[in-house]
C-alpha cells in the first residue's frame, strides 16, 4: 500500500498546530474525531473519564470497520502533549520537522495520530480490505497516564494492540517496568538562624545527610531509583523546618522494587532518628506529633509492569509485517512506563511501537517523515497480517 508522504507530512503540522498540552486536548481531540468520522465506516465517541482526569474531554474512541471476519485489532496513541507546548510552530525541510526552538514538537504523540489517520485514509481509498481496527486515544498520557486509568475498555473491541509510543520505528517493546513515586517530607524545628540557631533542627542539613546514602541511579539491570525534585526552607535567616522531596523507583522485579523503595525510606528515618539522639533535646513533639526531625513518607502506584511472550500474535504479525517489507524487528525492553503498561494491565494484550521521534520532551524534538512513512508502512501491514488469521 502506497503512503502519501505530502499529506502524512500536512496532517501532522496541522495536528502540532493545535495545542494539547495534558488536560486541554479538546480542541485536538474534535478535529481528529471530525476528520475520521468523514471517513466510510468509521464511528468516533469519547468515553467518560473526564471526572477522573481532569480533562476538558474523554479518551477517544474511534471504530474502523472492516470487511474481513477477522479479530478487532487496536492502536494507542495520546493527544497530549508536554509543556512549552502551546503556539508550536513547526518548520520542515522537505525530511525533518523540528520547532523554532521555543516549545516541543509534539510528535510524541501526534506522529502516532498522523500516521494512524494516513493508513486509514489510504485502505479508504485505494479499497484495501482489512479487519476490524479500533484506535485509542487517551488524554493525560505524560502527566501519569491518567487517561489510560480511567479508561473505558467495554468500549473497545479489541483485546490485542499496538501503543505508537517510543523512539525507533524498527524496535518493539515488550517488557517495560513497574513503577512506585515517593513523596518524603523531613520535619525539623525553626529558629532565628542568627539569634538562636542551636534551638533550631535544620530540614535541608538533615535531607542531605540522608540523600548522601540512599540507593540512586542504575540499581542493577532490572532496577533505578531518582530523586527528582526537593524543596524547603523560607528565608535565609530561619533555620528551615520542613523539606519536601519527591522521587521514584522503577523496576521489572516487584521485589527488588519494594526492597529499594524501603531502603530509601527507610534511611530517612534512619538519619532523622539518630539526629535525635545526638540532639538528646528532650523534646517530645507537640499535638501528637513525634520530636523533631521526623519523616513522613507516602508511596504511590503509578503503574504496573507489563511483560508480553516473544510468542504472542501481537509479535508474529508485526514480525510478519517487517519481513514483507524487507525489514526486521528487534524486540526490546525498555526503562520507560506508557500507556502500554496500564492497557495490559486492563486484559489488553499491547505491544509498544516506534515512530522516530526524537529529543522528545525538549525544545530540540525532531522527527523524520521518512521514519513516519516506514512507521505507517507497517502498521499498514501489521492490520494485513492481523487480518489473515484463521
């Protein structure tokens, strides 16, 4: 099947054109639905995780009808993007988009929504019989995969599917890792940094002792852990009371998960408790609260881990795919989390797709239309390879 590379290119500076920065995907999401439910047997709805997300609308649901009897096949992809996000101005080349330098792209992930309307169009036109697809389009991808939580999965017919969501159009991804946030605050004791200092416990000073020690980076190849962000203190002149930190662990192993997520609770308290004793102040905390320094910690799900078989149909037809276009895929595991963990983690069976962005999350994105059109190119093959199962 031939791919339009003028109008795949066209589609997608219109869709970057139309900020959709994570809770304002509206505007993107109309003109997608208007543009897909123009074509013959394609049905568009939203579901009802807007409570849920906080967005200005549901997730997408679009249905492609087919005329093989073969089983539904799905398509994920988001309509949101990161932030500088808003006045994209994207500029091509005639091989590369980029931006002007201000904002992000937003091929991640409006290349994926490109190519999946370009396939679409081109079975319409060129009157190539498929089964049925249904295309998946969440909001509040990059700020938790909100839109994936919350979505209504009576509401697709598939329970197989690709997310068009990672870097290299010649890769699948099909182990991607489970993953936890940690929310820590280390509770000390103001006081006139210049007055009185010896009454006060310093939050900051207590935090680093900690953070000097607590597993970070590369745990092993299973594993990592971050610090992400911290922040306390008022004004130089006050001995900071209170210091708030946040950070993750991710990993494939929910065992060596919970040991490090523990390991790094654990040696705040650790550090607090033995400031305690070296202080020996005699303060026992008021309103129920324990004498400073305390720890107050809170862990938070964000996702599961998924792990798809080497031998699932999902990897047959996609390899099945390459090989008829003279290519191969290599099947990968990534250190990332994406919709594609919480789909399978719903009874849908997902594999991770690559579609060339790149620099994603910087005002440095570029994508190469020729990567789109290999991406677009096997999908196209995969919904045909799907499509021949008996």
């Amino acid at each position: 099947m031939k791919i339009n590379r003028q109008r795949l290119a066209e589609t997608f500076m219109n869709l970057v054109r139309i900020d959709s920065p994570s809770r304002e995907e509206e505007a993107v999401a109309k003109w997608i639905k208007r543009n897909f439910e123009a074509f013959k047997g394609c049905s568009a709805r939203f579901d009802n995780s807007m409570e849920a997300t906080g967005s200005q609308c549901g997730n997408l649901l679009i249905h492609v009808d087919g005329d093989i009897d073969a089983p539904a096949l799905f398509f994920n992809a988001h309509m949101d993007t990161v932030e500088p996000g808003r006045g994209i101005i994207p500029q091509f080349d005639g091989s590369v988009f980029r931006t002007d330098g201000t904002t992000v792209l937003g091929s991640d992930d409006k290349a994926a929504i490109a190519i999946l309307f370009e396939v679409i169009r081109c079975f319409r036109e060129q009157q190539v019989s498929h089964g049925p697809v249904d295309i998946v389009l969440t909001v509040c991808e990059e700020i938790g995969l909100l839109g994936a939580k919350a979505l209504d999965t009576s509401l697709i017919r598939a329970r197989a599917g690709y997310a068009l969501d990672t870097t290299d159009p010649d890769t699948l991804i099909n182990r991607a890792p489970e993953a936890v946030r940690l929310s820590i605050d280390v509770k000390g004791r103001a006081a006139h940094a210049g007055i009185n200092p010896e009454e006060g416990i310093n939050a900051i000073q207590v935090a680093a002792q900690a953070l000097a020690q607590i597993p970070i980076g590369r745990i092993d190849h299973e594993t990592t852990a971050n610090v992400g962000t911290i922040c306390g203190g008022k004004a130089t002149n006050i001995v900071p009371e209170l210091v708030h930190i946040e950070g993750e662990v991710r990993s494939h192993n929910s065992t060596t998960l919970r040991e490090v997520q523990d390991a790094i609770i654990g040696k705040f308290v650790k550090v607090a408790r033995q400031v305690q004793r070296e202080r020996q102040t005699g303060d026992t905390g008021h309103d129920s609260a324990p004498a400073p320094p305390f720890v107050q910690s809170e862990v938070l799900h964000d996702y599961p881990a998924m792990s798809v078989p080497e031998d699932h149909p999902l990897v047959a037809a996609a390899t099945r795919a390459a090989a008829a276009a003279g290519r191969s895929l290599r099947i990968e595991t990534t250190g990332g989390g994406s919709d594609a963990n919480i789909l399978n983690s719903k009874g849908l069976d997902t594999l991770i797709m690559g579609i060339g962005m790149q620099n994603v999350h910087t005002t440095s994105e570029f994508i190469l239309l020729d990567d789109m059109v290999k991406t677009a190119e096997l999908t196209a093959g995969i919904i045909l390879s799907w499509s021949d199962q008996k």
